[in-house]
C-alpha cells in the first residue's frame, strides 16, 4: 500500500501508527500509536521485547491488552519485568486468563490492571480510554481512544482479535454497541481476508456431525488445538450437543488446556447467561459420572487409550505420535483450519501420522475471527477515515485492501514491521495502488465436451496454492456473468461422500434425479429451480436409477 519507512521515526503527524509487530506470520502483534504526545502500546505479542527496550524510561505511557491470546500477550511480562511502573490495563477476564501464557513461571505478580466494559478512564487530562466487547474470547475486548484538542476531537479505535458471531462460551461483538462512535482511525484484524464462512453454528454442527460419524465407527479422535480459546469451545459443543449427550464416551484433556478450563470455571460469572444456566445443572467441563465422560489425561490413565473409542484434546503438538503408537487402535487427527501459527498440514509430525496406516488426517472450520463479511460491515458502520489492516497473512490481508467498496470510501493501510504510519485527518488522500494483482489473465479452450482453463505459475507460487489444490477438484459456479473457480478441501469431499452414503436410501434430494447442482430441476417440483438441502424432500421425488 503506501510507501512507509522501514525503520521507526518521529512523527510530525498529530497520529501516527508504529509497528513492532502485525501478526502476519509467528511475530505476534505489537503497535505503539502516538496522539499529540501521548504513546499508547497496543498488544507486545512479541517474543523477545528487545525492540522496546530504549533505555531506563519506559518507551511508552501506557500499555493495552486486547485478550490472552499469546499473539498478542506473550511480551507483557518482560516488558512489566524491564519497566515494573509501566501501567499495563486490560479487562478483567483478561487479566485472570494472562498467567497461562508463561506456564514455566512458578510465581506471576499481578502487573496488569483489571478494567470494567464501558467504564471510560482518564489516561491524561486530554486523553479518555474505554472497552467494549468483541467477542472472539472471553475477555477479548476492543479499545477506543479519546484525543481531546481546543479544535476537535481526534478517536481511534483498536479492535484486536473480533467476531460477530456468538460462540459457544463468548458472545459476540454487537456493532449497535458501536455504532456512532465515528473513529477517525480504525486499527483491525483482518485474518480471513476476503473469504466467506458458513454460520458459526452451521461449523459447529459439520464439525459434531464428523465426530460423531468417526466415534460410532469406534475409532479415537485426537484434536490437538491451542491452550485457550477453541479447546474449550469444542469441550463445551461436546457436552451439550445432542448427539453426544448421554453417549459412552471418554473425553480426555491435556496439558495446558485443562489449567484453562479451570480459570474458565472461575469466571463462570462473566459468561452468558445461557453458560451459567448450563453450568447450574450439569458440570461445564469435568465430571467422570455423566456420559460423555469428561476428564484430565493423566500418565495412569495414558494406558487406557484406545481401548474403548475416546476423544482426545492436547495442545503438545510435539508428542501426537505417542497417541497413535498402538497398531491395534485407529485414529482420526482433526487438524483446525487457519492456524498457521499454531499447526498445518505441512507440519513434520501431522505429515510423518498422515504416512501411518492406522491414522487418518483430516481438517475442520471452526472460525475465532469475523470473516469478510463481517469485516466490512463493522468498517461500513464505523466510516473511519483511516483503516488500518493488521494480523493475517499478507496476501490476504492485501485482498481485503483490493476491494473497490473499501478503497472507494476509506484511507486504507497495509503496514510491514518496523513501519511508521502518518493519519493526517481530513487531509485530501488519493487511494495508492494495491501491492499485488487481484487478477490473473489466463486461456481457455475448448475440446470437444472438456474445458481447459490455463493459468500463469504466478498463481501456484502464493502460499493459499497449497489448500486451494488440496485434492486436485474445483467447483464452479456462476455468479452473475462471471464463472468462479473454488478449491474443494478434504473435509469437504469427505462430507458429502459420507451424506450421500447416509441418504442414497431416502427419498429425499440428495437420491433424487433431478437434483442437479444443488438445484431441483424436475418442473413438476414445488420446488422447481430452488436451491435444495440434501437431506430435503418434495412430494414428486424420483430415485436415481441404477446403472
């Protein structure tokens, strides 16, 4: 995007934006903002805070934690060791989830101030803080700064980590809350890009439907997945879903995840409603008497594995193979999609299980962030004059700055580490160009009954090649005149070979004949030219014919 200079320099900007780090890879996120005078920290997700060490003074004022996230956490210990009389704030659910990030720390003074949602503070005579929240995890919130002048007010907002939707343990963020706050600048994540997720519960409900397919084939399941967040999410889909309540099963939790669900259990009070309503008739988490059984992996318990089906959540990724040791058990190795940071596929110990012939390798969607969607509608509600993109990966995060809906209305902002940012306010601004092509030029022909679509390497070379041409098929589909070109993942063939197996023996649309495309196309049908369910039915239904 704009030409930024690669190594930090006072601004004459009366704001400006300095990046330490902007989670485009395994650096975490670390942004130091500047209003007038002041030097506000976003986040120190840094691994080694060197780069803040500038001498015996604090390099900044003050410090901001969105949520626990390591990403976006890692460094604050450090930083409050190097400068103890550093005031560092964050929620107060946060402040409780902060110690797990340095599980080797027998002892963690309290150094962060715990913070109530909408409560606005006095950082200075002329500078106001509040917090809203913004789901994504318990805790997470988002962060708006009040610059007060003798000529106007200047606002910038820091969202962090963000959902819209409502997850299992954390409701998500509510743009009517925000709305008419009117920042001038907007900070925010854009890990998804430009990609379009199905509904959160519709994830939810693919994701149990696998589960339990696997479990009532009496394999084991292994999810490894990170100490906080989407462990407990899946802990808590598994107590309630239906299609478990009740089941014999062993659920086993290890390592670092299990301490989380212990500090969830202490901040019972700050979940939904509908949690502690749960909580009030059954044990969120542990209890060995209630199928589906629910406990701690210990080492005495290590030898009970695989001998009845069980479900398995660890977040030491090193050591998944010692699960898998046993020839006499199978196990299925659920694998969360866009996690680069944490596990991939292309991961040394998930590609030597995936050569293994009793284990089987697969990947889930279980969004944590806002996807395209969502993203643009809070910049829509918001209207900042400057939008800031940080945290994913830098192709994607350069789609979301390519969309004409944006560029058209908004000063967008695609900073490297080490850039300096200047957001001069109501200042002419001519959009700069986007970093890379949005679009391709290719050939097609066509031979006989086939189409071949010819495209330049400069497509296999971007990092997304790789899951695009996951099992080699596409799909395509019109939209409007234009034909798209989608990649089909592993999950998804092994969901809908898995479906049509369960539904060839009902009359529904997924044995229909004329059930094309997702589409009925019998003109005698209701349902004629709709889009239909697999599993939906309509009184002219007529069977596949065999052969």
């Amino acid at each position: 995007m704009s030409q930024y200079r690669t190594t930090f320099a006072e601004s004459g900007a009366l704001l400006s934006c300095s990046t330490y780090g902007v989670g485009h890879g395994h650096e975490g996120v670390c942004l130091l903002v500047k209003m007038g005078p002041y030097r506000i920290l976003l986040d120190c997700g840094l691994e080694n805070i060197q780069a803040l060490k500038t001498g015996k003074k604090p390099p900044v004022d003050w410090v901001f934690c969105s949520h626990a996230h390591e990403d976006h956490a890692k460094g604050l210990l450090a930083l409050h060791q190097a400068y103890p009389q550093l005031p560092i704030y964050a929620s107060d659910v946060t402040v409780q989830l902060l110690p797990l990030n340095w599980p080797e720390e027998e002892e963690i003074p309290t150094f962060c101030q715990g913070w109530k949602w909408r409560s606005p503070i006095k950082l200075f005579p002329d500078l106001t803080a509040e917090i809203f929240p913004s789901g994504h995890l318990p805790g997470a919130a988002l962060l708006l700064l009040t610059y007060k002048t003798p000529k106007r007010n200047y606002k910038l907002l820091y969202t962090g980590d963000f959902s819209l939707s409502n997850f299992q343990l954390v409701e998500g963020l509510s743009v009517e809350l925000l709305r008419g706050l009117a920042p001038d600048v907007l900070i925010i994540e854009g890990s998804y890009g430009t990609m379009r997720h199905p509904h959160r519960r519709q994830q939810e409900k693919q994701l149990m439907t696998r589960l339990y397919q696997v479990v009532s084939q009496q394999k084991n399941i292994l999810l490894p997945v990170p100490t906080l967040g989407l462990g407990q999410e899946i802990l808590k889909l598994l107590r309630s879903h239906h299609q478990f309540t009740g089941r014999d099963l062993d659920i086993w939790v290890e390592g670092m995840i299990a301490t989380a669900c212990d500090a969830y259990l202490d901040l019972l009070p700050e979940f939904p409603s509908s949690v502690q309503n749960f909580a009030k008739h059954q044990p969120l988490f542990w209890d060995e008497r209630i199928c589906p059984r629910m406990g701690r992996l210990t080492e005495e318990k290590r030898d009970q594995l695989g001998l009845t089906p069980c479900i398995v959540l660890t977040d030491q990724i090193d050591h998944l193979q010692q699960y898998c040791s046993d020839a006499s058990s199978q196990w299925l190795i659920l694998i969360p999609e866009h996690l680069q940071h944490f596990i991939t596929l292309d991961h040394p110990v998930i590609k030597a299980l995936k050569r293994s012939r009793h284990c089987q390798v697969e990947t889930y969607l279980l969004s944590e962030h806002s996807d395209s969607r969502n993203t643009t509608q809070l910049i829509h509600n918001l209207r900042p004059q400057h939008v800031i993109f940080v945290h994913g990966s830098p192709n994607y995060l350069a789609d979301l700055t390519s969309l004409e809906e944006l560029q058209n209305r908004y000063q967008l902002h695609l900073p490297s580490v080490g850039a300096l940012v200047e957001l001069p306010i109501g200042e002419k601004f001519i959009q700069p160009l986007p970093p890379t092509p949005s679009s391709y030029e290719g050939e097609l022909n066509e031979i006989g009954t086939s189409v071949t679509i010819t495209l330049p390497d400069t497509i296999s070379h971007d990092p997304r090649w790789t899951h695009f041409a996951d099992t080699g098929l596409v799909e395509a589909r019109w939209q409007g005149e234009d034909l798209i070109l989608r990649g089909l993942s592993q999950r998804e063939l092994l969901s809908e070979v898995s479906l049509t197996r369960g539904l060839q023996s009902i009359d529904c649309c997924q044995a229909c004949c004329h059930q094309k495309g997702q589409r009925c196309w019998n003109p005698n049908s209701p349902l004629y030219g709709l889009k239909v369910l697999p599993e939906g039915y309509c009184p002219v239904f007529e069977p596949i014919e065999d052969g």
